[in-house]
C-alpha cells in the first residue's frame, strides 16, 4: 500500500511536491481542473464549497488538456522524486452532456476518449471520475471537527433545482447567469444508470488500450438525490452494480472510505472488505466522518465513526497495492490551515500502514 497526496490545480507546485514528499507521500494524484474560477469561496485553499451557483465557471470547451500539459505535470511531480498515480475529474465543460445525455453527448464522448488516449501516452495510469449530474452539492462548512476546526458537511437535504446552464456543479454556460434560472429537467434513475452504461462501453475499450484505468467516486454528499436529480452510487451495494455493468479490467473504483462511511445503509468494514477483495479499486481516498446524511460531518482522521486502522488492516489483508490519499482534512489553526491538517492526516496513515503486519 502506498501513500499519495491530492492536490487542486493552483497546488500543483515544487513547494507543495516538496511538502507531500517530507509528509511521506510517495504518490500525487492532480486535480486539473480549476473548481475556484468565478466562484465564491471560503478560502482558494480548502475544499470547494461554492453558491447556488456552484464552484463557479467550468474550463474553456473548445481546449482539452493537451498531451504536453500532461506530460510536464508527470514530469513535475517526477522531479521532485514522486509519482504521479491519477488525474481526479473531467472538466464538466468537456462532457457535461454525457452526464445530461444532451445534443454534444458524441462530441463530448470523443473529448473523453481523446483525453484517456492522452494520459496513457503521458503514462498517467487512472482517470478518477464522479458520474454525476448536480456534482458535488449540498455540503456546509462550519466549526464541525475537534477543537472547533473548520470542516465540511451536511445540515439537511439540498433540493433547490439545477438551473439549466450547470453541470457537476459548475456553471458550464455563462450565459445562464444573465437570465431567470430555469429548471434542467430531472432524470430518472433508469435514465441516469444507461448514460452510465453507454459511457462506459463507449469509453472502457479505449481506455483499456491505452493503459488507463477508469475510477468511479461514489456521490458526494451520498443523498437519493441532490438539486432535484437522481444519484448513482449513495448505498454500498450500488458500486456492485457499476463493476457489473462491464467486466473490463479498466472499470475500477475511487474508493471513497468516507463517503461510503455517511451512506445509511451497509457496515464499513464489510464494505471495504467486498470490494477490496475484488481487486477492484483504483485508489482509495481516506477520511473520517461522524453521523450519516443527511447530517454528517467529516472529521479529523483519528475522529470519527470510521476505526481507519481496521480499514488499512482491510486492505491489506484483501492485497491491496495501490495509492490512499486523505481525501480532505480539516483545517487547522495555523499559518497553513490546509497543510497542517493534510500533514497531520499523512503522519497518521504513514504510521498506520507501518505497523501493518507483513507489509
Ligand atoms: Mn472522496
């Protein structure tokens, strides 16, 4: 098992590599999409939290991410003595209408194929995706962790609808700020199962040629629906229906423990334990969480309602080999809220997988 670090665009730094590699990361994975432009934050540094409006403006449609982009990220993480395991996130501005099965949907399949196609020749081995059509919405941020530490969580259900113009929630038409926001239709679950389903069998054979693995996040906040549209993975056994839907060694998982965690249904550990033992996951983000949506609240990594060193013992009983990251932490009272908590998370998973047995 390997350690690594999520960082967000404007992170991708030879500090911030440095930093993840005195924590004791070996592992980066790159968000390259930027969640922060045009929206209105708490701070550039934590999570995205965002409006009604979302994180803010999607990219450029027209500019992919080009193979020298992905090479020189790969090649920055490399100098400073890291691998780089994943991207995390499609740019909803690059296949928002796979996920709303809109008039772009062949254009935007061919965005993500020509992306795959150009992370495996950049050598980057998984694609972390979230199938979701209203993102990741809905959460608070508050003095929730120990100490009064900010974090992230749930106070209640988000229902108000996605106005047309969103995706994912960013605004992936600009023009929809300037006008009365009108309601995007609200999918069903079979509907948002088959989009799914012809992503994948569209996406997987190019994918697997290429030698870039496809890992699915489950939803977060993990409610039955967010915004007025229907979530694919909010129960643990969902993510057996994704494996299943195609056997292509390429359908993988981002593990997520804590989003799994907040689901209402399922045992965590008899969870980790299924699909670990399927040689199944990509790699797995790792943090804590208290209570279950709709009102849960995600913790310091030692905190919560999740024993963290069971769940390594898990995995490692079940041969897992790849990269955790800490997913989020909460931030800390300090000069650097965000790498304070991300250090003390990594100190902690450091020594977990240390004291496993016959690593
Ligand atoms: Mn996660």
């Amino acid at each position: 098992m390997k350690l690594g670090l999520g960082l967000y665009r404007h992170m991708l730094t030879p500090e911030n590599f440095a930093f993840a590699k005195q924590a004791g990361a070996t592992h980066i994975v790159a968000h390259l999409v930027d969640y922060f432009r045009g929206g209105n934050h708490v701070g550039p540094d934590d999570q995205p939290t965002g409006t009604d409006w979302g994180w803010g403006l999607a990219g450029d449609p027209e500019q992919l991410w080009t193979l020298e982009e992905l090479k020189a990220v790969r090649s920055n993480v490399e100098a400073a003595g890291l691998k780089l395991e994943a991207i995390e996130n499609f740019d909803p501005a690059h296949w928002h209408d796979v996920l709303l099965d809109g008039p772009k949907r062949s254009l935007h399949i061919e965005n993500v194929k020509t992306i795959v196609r150009r992370m495996g020749e950049a050598g980057i081995p998984i694609m972390g995706y979230n199938f979701s059509i209203a993102g990741v919405a809905g959460r608070t941020k508050g003095a929730y962790a120990r100490g009064s530490a900010p974090a992230v969580g749930m106070e209640g259900p988000y229902d108000l609808p996605m106005p047309k113009g969103m995706a994912w929630n960013m605004v992936v038409d600009p023009a929809a700020l300037r006008r009365p926001p009108v309601p995007e239709p609200t999918a069903t679950d079979a509907q948002l199962w088959s989009r799914l389903q012809r992503f994948l069998d569209d996406v997987l054979p190019v994918a697997e040629k290429a030698g870039v693995r496809l890992a699915l996040h489950p939803d977060d906040p993990p409610m039955p629906s967010i915004r007025g549209q229907p979530r694919l993975v909010y129960q643990p056994q969902m993510y057996q229906r994704v494996i299943d839907l195609n056997p292509s060694p390429s359908n993988a998982l981002e593990f997520c423990v804590g989003s799994l965690a907040e689901m209402t249904e399922g045992d965590i550990y008899d969870v980790v334990d299924q699909y670990s033992r399927q040689h199944r996951l990509g790699y797995v983000h790792l943090r804590n969480v208290r209570d279950k949506v709709p009102n849960y609240k995600e913790t310091f990594i030692d905190d919560g309602d999740v024993d963290i060193l069971r769940v390594l013992a898990i995995l490692q009983r079940n041969g897992f080999e790849g990269v955790i990251i800490p997913d989020h932490a909460p931030q800390m009272s300090c000069a650097a809220p965000w790498h304070a908590g991300m250090a003390y998370a990594l100190g902690y998973l450091k020594a977990g997988i240390q004291f496993l047995p016959n690593r």
